[in-house]
C-alpha cells in the first residue's frame, strides 16, 4: 500500500510509473495538456469522467489507483 501524498503528488506517481510526460498523459486520457498542468499544481482537480479514463489506463497498465482515488476525494483545491 502507497503511503498518502496528495492528489498533485499522486498523479505525478501514475505518470511517472508510465514514463510519460504530463502532454503524453493528457492525451492517453483524452484532456487538455493544460487540465493535467492544473492538476499537477493543485489548481483544479478531475471531474468524474476524467477519474474513470485514469482509472482504466492505471487498470491498462497494472497501475495502483486506490490511493489517487482516495486523495481524489480528500483534496481540497488551493486557490
């Protein structure tokens, strides 16, 4: 089990595991390069159709997504 990191620091973890730059991610789950940028600094966070793409491509790539899933829903957008 991951220990917790946050939301902005989960995502990172997903993109790194795959090797893949935060572009190359926004395009493997469908969004815009700036929605992941945004994410990656804690100025927004997924909606539900964004979570269920990065859900599939962690299922896809043999990826642990419970402890994004749970930061997901703990995190608190800074303004």
């Amino acid at each position: 089990m991951y220990k917790y990191m946050g939301f902005p620091k989960e995502i990172k973890r997903i993109r790194q595991r795959s090797f893949l730059t935060q572009q190359k991610f926004a395009k493997v789950i469908e969004v815009f390069f700036s929605t992941v940028n945004r994410w990656a600094f804690g100025h927004s966070k997924p909606n539900l159709k964004a979570m269920k793409s990065i859900n599939t491509f962690c299922l896809d790539n043999n990826i642990t997504y419970e402890a994004l899933e749970k930061s997901w829903f703990d995190y608190k957008i800074e303004k």
